[in-house]
C-alpha cells in the first residue's frame, strides 16, 4: 500500500519540481523531446517511475487480499532490494 501512495507523491512532486522542462518538451512536441537536456531525461524518468510504484502498490494489495505468500514473498524481495540500493547510492534521499 505504501507503493501506491509513494507512487502519487513521486508524480504530483515530479510535476511540481519538473513543470517548465515537461511544458517545454510537450510543447517541442512531445514525442523524442526528452533526450536532451538532461533536466528533461530525468523528468522524465522521475514521472514515469509513479506509475510503476503505483503498479508495485497494487501487486502488494492484490498478494495481501489474496493470501498469496508466494507473490507477497518477491514483492517483499524487490522492495527490500529496491530500498537497499536507493539507500546505498543516494543516502540523503527518501529512501
């Protein structure tokens, strides 16, 4: 359930941090305009990585209400590996 909300707050923190070079890139088009500058690739990645926290959320849920130990056993192993690496290479962050 945590993926979910952290999902949310990755997307709504994205937009709000990277408003100008989203606008500036969907207004270049779209389409191949998050190549260069590099402000614009990580915008990108940053928005598109609540979606896949959003999707982990909901497998969570789902291995949860379903009382699938199995599945909630790899989701366990992801997010801990997840956290671990995020941890180790930006020890400041929220992970």
């Amino acid at each position: 359930m945590v993926h979910f909300f952290l999902g949310i707050a990755h997307i709504v923190f994205g937009w709000v941090k990277f408003k100008d070079p989203v606008a500036a890139a969907v207004s270049a088009g779209f389409v191949g305009q998050f190549a260069v500058p590099e402000v614009r690739r990580t915008a990108f990645w940053f928005l598109i990585f609540g979606p896949m926290l959003m999707l982990a959320g909901h497998v969570g849920i789902h291995a949860v209400a379903q009382g699938d130990l199995a599945l909630l056993r790899i989701y366990r192993i992801y997010a801990l590996v997840t956290a671990v690496l995020g941890l180790a290479a930006f020890p400041k962050s929220p992970f």
